[in-house]
C-alpha cells in the first residue's frame, strides 16, 4: 500500500530527451527516444570535425544515440521552444529529469551524474556540464538540469500526483547503471549484461576511467557519498526488437515464447546468420548506416532457422563487447551476471555461454534495473548505509556452463563476422 513505500527510485533508459514549459509543465514537442536517428546526417559532420574534442571532454563517440543532437534538434526545429527560451521558461531533460520535475509538483529541475554522462554534454572528469561542448553545440545551460549525486534527495512526491506515495525520491540512475547496482558489481572488473529492447554490457572500472581503444564507450556507474565509480559500457542497439519484428514485421512467430521451441526444432542454423541493424550497429563498430542484413538463405530455409538465426545474432554480438571490454581492461572475465526479459529464454543463454565460452550466471531477481534503482533510493534515504549491505541479497538462480567445442565455436563467429560486413557495406547508392 503506499503508506509502506518508504523511498523513491528511479531508473530509465539514458537518452531520450524533451523539452517543456517550466511554467505550465506541458511538453512542446514529443519525446525523442533513444533509437532516433534523425540527426545522423549532422552526426557525420560533428564527428568529421569534432569527434575527437567531445570524445575527450565527455568519453562518448559522436553519435546521434545520445541526448545531446536530439537537444540541438529539438531548439532548432520547434518553434515554441525558442519563444519560450527567450521567456526564460524552457527546461530541457531525460526521462528521469522529467518524472523528477513531475512527481514532487514540479518544484526540481535535476539528472544524476550516471545520467549525464550518457548526454554527450557531461565533462567525465568533473561532473559537471561542459561549456565548451553545450557552446559548440549551442544549447544554453540554462535549459538543463542541476547534476546531482545518485543517491540524495531529489524531492518529496506529492500523493495526489503519484499514486497517494508521498516518500522522497532518493536514488536516480540510468537503466543499464541500475543492472550493474542490482546484481552487485560493486568492485573493479565486475560484469553484467542486460537482455532487453537492445542488449547492454557494462563492466565497473572503480575509480578510473578507463578510454576504449576498441569502440567500448567510458561513463560513470554512480556518485554516491562523494564518490565516483567509473565503468565501461557496450550497447547493442537491437536485441529484443528482433524478435519483436519476427512477431509484428515478419509474423513468423505469434510470441517471444515460442522462439526457445522454435530454435531447438532447427537444430542448426544451417548457414542462416541475421546482422539486425535496424538503426546501424552499436559497439563496438558505431557505424550508422550498416543495415539489417539476413544471409545464407536457400529454398530450404525455414522459419525455425530464421528465428535461431535471430537469437543467435545477439549472442553474437554481445561476444563482440565482451572481447573488446577484455581487451581494453586487460581483465579475462571469468563469468558473465546477466538479467532482463530475454534470460528466461534458455536456447539463447545456452548459446550465450557456448560462444563466450564463460559461465552464464542467472540471478533470482532478474528485473535487476528495478532492484538497482531500489537498492540506490535506498541508500540515498539512509536505509542502507553501504553497499556492502546490500551483497547478500545477490542469489544464483542458476548457470548455464559451455559445452561447444573450440572449432565449432570460431566457425560461427567467422561466419558471423563475415555476415557484419556485409552489413556495414550495405548503401543506398
């Protein structure tokens, strides 16, 4: 009931980005989400000329991913937005900025430092927004939210406004930092990997930054008591959505559930491999014009063999983040923590582990995002006073082990590579 709500939690995914009126509230134009490449064109250009200046202020690659075009877009082309900058009543902010805006009443306009260094606007070493990057972009400041710690007070929640709660909101995080915190990495070269829409591995790297020469993006976990814990971060843009366009684009499927089935039944992929590059690909190649590509078909394919082809092609991929976080640690991972929708899916986690060649952990709690945003409001409200309290409620639910041999294994990631540059050569000339 909400009198047994004692604090507030909030994750979300990074990127997606509004503005609305500070005085009414009202959004002026719809959200930009994460996947929007409406700014790929200006990316190319950004990135020809600055690419290495914002890389080293902020860690990011340019890239249209993250919030910071979305925001120049966004002044440019809508029409209130400028009308109302020159009132000095534009906000600007991410998913989290906006809940917290809303929940209290609108009364706190704030992000947390894990959410900020995913805007392509954060200084990595300072924590604080760079002027030099929002003058090269042109986006004012003024328009953005005040940088706090992950875990601290970010208001009360009004209850007529939320649910009848009124408990502070005390620990805010992006998605993917909120399933690092959940399933416990709290020490340097501890892993997770996050199985949802897209597919997201980030690696804690404690008090340093570590930069990528391997196309790994470096961020921060979370700010707590004032400290910083770094970390490296892999994402894979299209993961789930694949099984998502096999259901409601190809309607070979009727559910995400019968892929397992489906995928055992093939037996093999027998030559089929699916590079989904709905949107380009991700980490480590960030190439924004690769396209979806599906190969090796002849006239005996089978749905069965297209539906293993697309849940193998994430297994494959997150191989490709794991072999250039290892390189750019230094650190050979022993095992993998994963979590999220697709781990009840033991086809794929199987699989997971065969071409990792790693163990696969499974935790009992998989919605990890939601446990780490709970496990952060819960220190920021002083339940917990460290995060060595919170290391026993990690529990194994259970390991998927490999069992494919090492030739097997380097023939389908040569294959697979060789189907990603098929992919990256794709062009509309």
């Amino acid at each position: 009931s909400p009198e047994d709500i004692l604090c507030v939690g909030i994750d979300h995914e990074g990127e997606s980005v509004m503005l609305w009126d500070r005085d009414t509230g009202k959004p002026v134009y719809n959200a930009i989400v994460w996947q929007d490449r409406r700014t790929s064109a200006e990316t190319e250009i950004l990135k020809a000329n600055h690419g290495d200046f914002i890389r080293t202020r902020t860690g990011l690659n340019v890239d249209s991913y993250f919030s910071a075009l979305k925001i120049k877009w966004l002044l440019h082309n809508v029409p209130e937005a400028g009308q109302l900058l020159s009132q000095s009543r534009l906000l600007c902010g991410t998913m989290d900025t906006w809940l917290i805006w809303k929940m209290p009443g609108g009364a706190v306009h704030a992000t947390d430092t894990s959410t900020g260094s995913r805007t392509m606007l954060m200084n990595l070493q300072s924590g604080n927004w760079d002027d030099e990057v929002l003058s090269l972009l042109e986006i004012p400041r003024t328009i953005l939210p005040t940088i706090c710690p992950s875990a601290g007070y970010y208001g009360h929640c009004v209850p007529e406004l939320f649910c009848n709660i009124s408990a502070p909101i005390s620990g805010v995080l992006v998605d993917q930092q909120a399933a690092l915190f959940g399933q416990t990495c709290f020490t340097p070269g501890t892993v997770k990997t996050t199985y949802g829409t897209g597919c997201f591995m980030q690696m804690n790297t404690g008090d340093k930054v570590v930069n990528s020469s391997n196309g790994l993006l470096p961020l921060v976990c979370w700010n707590m008591n004032g400290n910083t814990t770094y970390g490296l971060d892999g994402g894979i843009y299209i993961s789930g959505a694949a099984t998502q366009w096999l259901r409601d684009g190809l309607k070979i499927i009727s559910s995400a559930s019968e892929t397992e089935t489906m995928a055992y039944t093939a037996g093999s992929n027998n030559g089929v491999y699916f590079v989904p590059a709905f949107t380009g690909l991700a980490a480590p190649y960030w190439d924004s014009y690769a396209r979806g590509t599906l190969i090796g078909i002849t006239g005996g394919t089978t749905r069965e063999q297209i539906v293993r082809a697309t849940l193998e092609s994430t297994a494959y991929q997150v191989y490709d983040v794991l072999h250039a976080m290892e390189k750019d640690s230094g650190i050979v991972l022993p095992a993998m923590r994963c979590d999220g929708g697709a781990v009840v899916n033991n086809f794929l986690m199987q699989f997971q582990a065969d071409i990792l060649n790693i163990p696969v952990l499974i935790p009992e709690i998989t919605e990890a995002t939601a446990l780490g945003s709970a496990f952060m409001a819960s220190i920021g409200a002083g339940f917990v006073s460290s995060t060595e309290e919170l290391q026993s409620h990690w529990k194994l639910a259970c390991s998927f082990e490999p069992k494919m041999s090492n030739d097997e294994r380097m023939h389908l990631l040569s294959q697979w590579h060789r189907a990603v540059e098929r992919a990256r050569n794709w062009s509309e000339d």
